[in-house]
C-alpha cells in the first residue's frame, strides 16, 4: 500500500459543517473512493489554522488519482465547494506532504 497524506484548507466558519457532510458522505461518493482503491482515509482538522490533514492508503496512485474525472468525485467537489479553499475546477487546494518516517 501507498501512504499518502494532505493538507486542505477550511473557511473557519465551516468547521461544523465539513464535519456534518463527512458524517453524511453520499453512498456513491463512499463506493468511488473504493472502487478507486482508498482504504484507511482519515481526516484531521487543526481547529486554529482551518488546515486538515488527510491520510490515506491506496493500492496504486493513478488509479485513485482517477477519481477525480468521475461525475460523482465532481459534484462532491461542487457542493464542498463553499467550505473550503478550492482551485478553478472545484478541486480542494491541496499540499501533497512527503513521508518522512513511518513505523510498522
């Protein structure tokens, strides 16, 4: 498996409600990430800065990075689009972060 971890940004107003959509994560969003390959995702939220901190594991990067052409991937992107800092195509500014260490 590939470890990937990123940083996204919130609007601090958001908090609450980022957290209320995750909990509420639209089935055929939850069925792509799989079908995609994502297994052990986790998102953290630092309540100072807005930042979050994603971590998840896939078995192959392109594959999962495909994700991001589906009308499902897309129209998620679309309706987060308010909470969060976010690119011209609706995609979440992102900090892709280097692993440095890990520990089985």
């Amino acid at each position: 498996m590939i470890r990937i971890g990123q940083v996204m940004y919130l609007h601090k107003d958001a908090y609450a409600e980022y957290e209320k959509r995750h909990a509420e994560l639209w089935p055929e969003m939850k069925a792509a990430l799989k079908e995609h390959g994502a297994h052990n995702y986790s998102i953290y939220l630092n309540e100072k800065t807005g930042q979050t901190f994603a971590y998840l594991e896939v078995p192959d990067v392109a594959k999962y990075n495909e994700i991001a052409q589906t009308a499902i991937c897309k129209k998620w992107w679309a309706y987060m689009k308010p909470l969060m800092e976010i690119n011209p195509d609706n995609s979440p500014v992102t900090t892709d972060l280097k692993e440095v260490f890990h520990l089985d």
